[in-house]
C-alpha cells in the first residue's frame, strides 16, 4: 500500500511542514483512490488538486478533507442524501468547511449519507447504500455513513459528519475509527443543511484521537451567522495523558444492562475496556441516568418536529427538484415533495406534523421537552460524582445490509446509547474498543459541556493501551484503488 495512506492525517502533517512530503502528492494519493471509490463511500470527488498555492505551513498543511453530503460547498454538489436536492450547489460554503479550508484543509469530496441525515445505516441515501470496508455485505452505520467508510478504508485521511443522535459515533464504531460529537454550540450550523436545529452538530471523523483533536481545533468558535454558536472557552489542544489516574468512569445500568439488547461480543469488548481503564489508573463504577430509556421516544417526537418545520423550504421553488411546474402551484409542491423525498423522511415529516398539531402539541412535544430536561438532569447529576459516563457506543457491531430496513423501530434502536447526549447538548466521543468476530466495537465517553479537552485526553491513553489496528479495512480500501 502507498506508505502515504498509513500516515495519519497528523503524521502526514508534520512531514508536509518538514518538507518530507509533498502536500501535491498527498492529495493525489487520496485522491486517485476516492476516485476508485467502490463502497458508495463519495458522492463526488475533487476533479484534480485546488489550484494555487498549497497552504503547507497552514495548520492543516494541505491535509485533504472528506465532507458530508449535507454541508453546503460553494459550487459543489450539497444533496444531502436527497433526490430533492439533486444537482443543487449552493452559493456558499458552510462555516465549518470553510474554516478548515481557511486552516489548510482542501476538499477531498462529499460523501454519502442518510437522506438529511436520518438513519443509522446509510440505506436511506437516494444515492445508494454505503458498503463496510471490514466486511462488504454490511452497513456502515449512518446517518455519516459516506465519511466513515471512506477514512475507514483510507480513502481519505479524515472526515467532518454530522451527529443528530448519534450519526458521527455510531457509524464511527461499526467503520473502527474515531468519530467526536462535540458541545452543542461549539460549532457553528451555519450552511449545514438542517434536520433537527436543537441538536445537530459537526464533528469530526478520523483515524486517531489525536486527529480529531486537530480537526476539532479548527472547526470550533463563534460565528455571528449562527446565534446558537459560542465561543470555545478554551483552546483544544493536542492530547497527551498517558494514564487515567483519578478519573471516575460512570457505568449506567440504564444503558448498560440488559435492557439495552448489547450483544455479548459488544460486551467484551465493552468490559475489557472498563478493565484497562482501571488498569491505567480509572475508577469505575456503577452510575444513574434514570430518564435516559426514555430518551429515544423523546428524540423521536422533538427531532421529526423539528425536521418538519426544517424541511418545509424544499418546495421544488427554491432549490433542487421541481415537478409538475405547469399544474398549478399546489399540485406542483405535492408532486415535488412526493417524488423528491424518501420513505424515512417522510415518515418523519408525518410524525412531526403531528406532533406539532393543535391539541396534540402539548400532549406529545410538551412532553418530550420535559423528558429532555430530566434527562439533561441526571447528566448534571451524574457529572458531581464521575469525570465521564461510558457506554458502549452502538449495542451491536455492523449489521447486514437490509436487515433491518423493514423495520425502522428496530433501526431506531441502534442509537440507544447515543441519543441522550444530543438531547442534554453534551460532548461523547467514540474510539474503537476491539474486533468481534472480525467487526469493530465501538466504547463511548460522555462529559460535561465543554470538557473536549478532557474526553480527547481520556480517549488518547486510553486509545494507547487498546493498540487497535485499523490497516485491514484500509486495506480492503486498496482494492478501490486498483479500480
Ligand atoms: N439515527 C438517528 C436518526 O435516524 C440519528 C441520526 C443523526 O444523528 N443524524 O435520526
């Protein structure tokens, strides 16, 4: 394999700020084999390298970034995952994108995804599946699915997704790599095409800890052009810690036991974890989060509503798809909503609508905003007694493809474990715990608001002392690259 591909994206930095690597060529390495992509993984790949000057003493050094589908890219298709947004590019770049390119990040290509980002699976993408590097005939997890595959299988050095409940870490767990959802705030929204305001936020997708912590540092700050965005109370730095010594882990039974469904290899995996964390110096024990079996019914009235209200501006008027313009105005919105949307989505939109009815609202949304507040309580409660909550992050590893298409309450599921965070607006951060039966395990660390420096930090040694060796999906990526 092109030793340039086993660099990770911080390694490969230096060299190219050494002068030991020429920031060209990197990004003509990566992006031959996103070219030849075979796993769905891009949705569209840089034609040749960006003209200019390459920013090799920038930050980023030059470091060719993957992007989700759903973050806007002047000029560049922005479908998210979506027929209705198909051949649409937008006038602009999103804050987030443009910051990283600012920093020395060229864009690599947009990547497949869940149509506006709802699902785990990637199945729900108008533009076809996303296949699993470390085994073909399973899913990647979703909704980020395209930028985990493609980092993965070294198709590119890193990603940014999205993560609404869970879709940075959920498919970060079923690819074996690292997949951070940062505070909700921390980065600005501005340009992110929207599911659910109140919590989707971008995160990064990458190979090690102390990637995302690179990434990280130039996504964050407040953007005028997105009032919920707030400044970094600090700066993030790259991670050091080598041990966990006087961290208290927090094991909630709610999300743990045998109400989660974790398959037994999860498991393991799961407790090999929780004992090399004591290993290095941790505490572990049993904590609380009474409210968080009811977050998944909560999420899945408040992230429709929002959803319904978001996605009522695909009209076949402004962006995208238009059908049946000669028929008369109603005639062409339905004609255009029913054709240019898929089936989740517009389960979603249903189930928002309703949700947000007269004389249901309070019954259902009312409702769901409180549990959201409980369940944001017995975080900051938890959070007196322990440094981070850990759970595994999926119950399961990489499941088939279809397997669970017909049934989107057993799809829900998957993000069990993920959903509580986003609902509390607080940062976890998933890293591979090992393999079961050939497929990775994902093991998730929560911390307050704010506390990234911390969970990289934790993440960092405790990434040290599980050694997981990512090279067989990125060799499995070579394939694509000998097209
Ligand atoms: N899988 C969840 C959903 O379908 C979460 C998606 C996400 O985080 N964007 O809504």
């Amino acid at each position: 394999m092109n030793e340039l591909i086993e660099l990770t994206a911080a390694a490969a930095a230096q060299r190219v700020r050494a002068r030991e690597i020429d920031p060209a060529e990197l990004f003509e390495a990566y992006r031959a084999r996103a070219a030849a992509d075979d796993l769905n993984a891009f949705t569209w790949v840089a034609p040749r390298a960006p003209a200019g000057e390459y920013p090799g003493d920038a930050p980023l050094a030059g470091v060719p970034l993957a992007v989700k589908d759903l973050f806007c890219t002047e000029g560049v298709p922005s479908q998210a995952g979506s027929r209705i947004l198909e051949g649409y590019r937008p006038p602009y770049t999103a804050t987030v994108v443009a910051n990283l390119q600012r920093a020395g990040a060229p864009l690599l290509g947009k990547t497949n995804q869940d149509e506006f980002a709802m699902g785990s699976s990637n199945e729900n993408s108008a533009y076809g599946p996303v296949l699993n590097p470390w085994d073909r005939a399973r899913v990647p997890g979703g909704s980020s699915g395209g930028s985990a595959a493609a980092v993965a299988a070294g198709l590119a050095p890193w990603a940014i997704g999205t993560d609404t409940g869970g879709s940075i870490r959920q498919p970060a767990a079923l690819c074996g790599i690292v997949g951070l959802k940062p505070t909700y705030g921390a980065c600005s929204r501005f340009g992110m095409i929207a599911f659910a305001s109140s919590l989707d936020q971008a995160g990064p997708l990458t190979r090690d800890v102390t990637d995302a912590a690179l990434l990280l540092a130039h996504m964050v700050g407040r953007d005028r052009r997105d009032s919920t965005s707030l400044e970094f109370p600090e700066a993030i730095r790259v991670p050091r810690a080598e041990d966990l010594s006087g961290i208290r882990l927090g094991v909630p039974e709610e999300l743990t036991g045998a109400g989660g469904g974790v398959e037994p290899g999860v498991r393991e995996s799961f407790e090999a974890t929780l004992a090399r964390a004591e290993g290095l110096g941790a505490s572990v024990e049993p904590c609380r989060l009474p409210h968080a079996p009811h977050a998944l019914s909560a999420y899945y009235l408040i992230a429709p509503a929002e959803a319904s209200a978001n996605l009522a501006r695909f009209d076949g008027v402004r962006y995208g798809l238009r059908e049946d313009g000669e028929a008369g105005l109603v005639s062409m919105y339905s004609q255009t909503r029913s054709h240019g949307f898929g089936a989740e989505v517009k389960r979603r939109i249903m189930l928002g609508t309703y949700a947000l009815s007269s004389g249901y609202y309070d019954a259902y949304y009312g409702t769901a905003q409180k549990v959201r507040t409980k369940i944001a309580e017995d975080f900051r409660t938890a959070f007196e007694r322990f440094d981070f909550i850990v759970t595994p992050t999926s119950p399961w590893t990489a499941f088939a493809l279809g397997a669970k298409t017909d049934d989107p309450l057993a799809m829900y599921l998957n993000d069990f474990c993920t959903v509580p965070m986003p609902l509390a607006g607080i940062p976890a951060i998933s890293i591979p715990s090992g393999l079961s039966d050939g497929l990775p395990v994902g093991f998730q660390l929560a911390g307050p608001a704010f506390s990234e420096n911390r969970l990289l930090d934790a993440a960092h040694a405790l990434e040290r002392a599980i050694g997981f060796d990512g090279s067989p999906a990125r060799r499995s990526g070579e394939s694509a690259a000998r097209g």
